[in-house]
C-alpha cells in the first residue's frame, strides 16, 4: 500500500510498504538518508464516482448488463438517476 511522508523541505514522498509496517501519521523515519514525516493521505476519488453527473460509466455493475447501453469493453453506461434506479431494480442491486 502506498503512504504519503513529507521531506524537510515539504516535498510529499509516496513509498510503498505493507500496512503492518506503516509508521502512524506524525511519525518520522528516516528513507535512502532523508529524513521523512508521515502526512495524512488525500483520497483520490474515481471521477466515475461522482454520481450527480450523467452519464457515466459504471465500473462496479456487471458487463453486459440488460437494460444498459454499454462501452466497447462491455460496461454499462448508466444515462440518469431514474435509468440507475430502474437497472438496479431490475436486476437487484443496492446502491451504496
């Protein structure tokens, strides 16, 4: 898993370690000779999340999905809320 760490001069370094060696957040370690701060990562967020804007492309429903145009590589594109509400219905999915 990767984990954010801040050099002395605030450069944010991402190094790769398993969680169970993961120093807690505030916590300094030293990497390669620098000296490094562990610093709360900031979420990513899948643009394909954002719900309030469609279409999208629904990347956690099934490919092929009846009831759904869909991409070349088979995903469904859900085209507004009622057509989401309708598909999930359908096939008896619950939105998170």
């Amino acid at each position: 898993m990767k984990y954010e760490f801040e050099d002395s001069q605030g450069n944010v370094v991402e190094l790769d370690m398993r969680m169970s060696e993961a120093p807690a957040i505030g916590d300094i370690i030293t990497h390669d000779g620098v000296t490094l701060r562990r610093i709360a990562s900031i979420p990513q967020v899948d643009a394909g999340t954002c719900r309030g804007q469609y279409p999208y492309v629904s990347h956690a429903l099934p490919r092929k999905l009846a009831g759904c145009q869909t991409t070349r590589d088979g995903k469904p594109i859900i085209k507004s809320k009622r057509h989401e509400r309708n598909v999930m219905s359908e096939h008896g999915y619950a939105k998170d």
